[in-house]
C-alpha cells in the first residue's frame, strides 16, 4: 500500500515557512517516501497560497509520488442524497472529499472543520473509514493503515 496523503491548501500555506517542528516533520517525511494525493481545483489552490510548493510537487512527480486525480475521475464518484444533505463543506470542497475517498489509504490533513467533519462521517470506501485531522501530530500518518 503506498503512503499515500491528502493535505488540503489550508495546511500547504505553512509550508512556506515551517518553524513548526510538526511541519517540518510532515514535510521530511513527503520529502522522503510520502506520496501526495491531489486534484487540479486544489494545484490551482495551492499556487494561490503558496508558490514554493510547486518545488515539492515537482519533485514528487520526478519520484512517481504524485497521484492526481482527473475531473473525470472524481466526477465518476457519487454522492448518496443522504449523505449529500449531511455534508457541512460547501460544494467547492467536494472535490476535495471525493480525492480523499480515491486514495489508497484515505486519510487527509484538513483545518476546515466542516470538510474534515465530512470526510470523518463518510461512509466506508473499499472498506476503509476516511479520516481526516486538523495538525500532523493527531495522526501517524508514517506508519498508518486503514
């Protein structure tokens, strides 16, 4: 299973400068073996919030750890209407679940409360429980299986 992660733009904007010892932990570890989901609404994110990223994601490409998910990709996967009337993220972020929900290990760091709340309370996928946190620490993102 690859070490896959999806780490929404709220959280890339620190990586601009990472005193924060979790940061640079989270960064070496991308750096190192982690592999970055994302889809193209987020690249153009993070560009907006923060142009040393593109470094990273470079490099990740050159290493065959970037995993980037296409519009069609992510417009083949459906909502229930249940599940779509609970979500707290506005529609913008959808995309941004529907990520989380292709990826391997199905976990993401998010601060936005209602995105991370729907990706906590969405139905299993490929029989895992998406999880998403708001700091790297409150997960071991290293070492997690689902």
């Amino acid at each position: 299973m690859r070490k896959d992660i999806f780490i929404d733009t709220n959280i890339i904007k620190n990586f601009t400068n990472p005193l924060d010892p979790e940061y640079k932990k989270l960064i070496s570890w991308i750096r190192a073996e982690g592999v970055l989901v994302i889809n193209q609404k987020l690249l153009i994110e993070y560009g907006r919030t923060n142009q040393n990223i593109f470094v990273l994601i470079n490099e990740l490409t050159r290493n065959g750890r970037l995993i980037k998910f296409e519009k069609s990709d992510l417009d083949e996967v459906k909502f229930s209407k249940v599940f779509e009337k609970k979500l707290k993220s506005n529609s913008e972020d959808w995309p941004h679940l529907k990520t989380i929900w292709l990826s391997e290990r199905k976990i993401g760091i998010i601060i936005d409360l209602g995105l991370r709340q729907d990706v906590n309370n969405s139905p299993k996928r490929d029989g895992i429980n998406p999880k998403a946190f708001s700091r790297p620490e409150h997960i071991d993102y290293i070492n997690y299986i689902p």
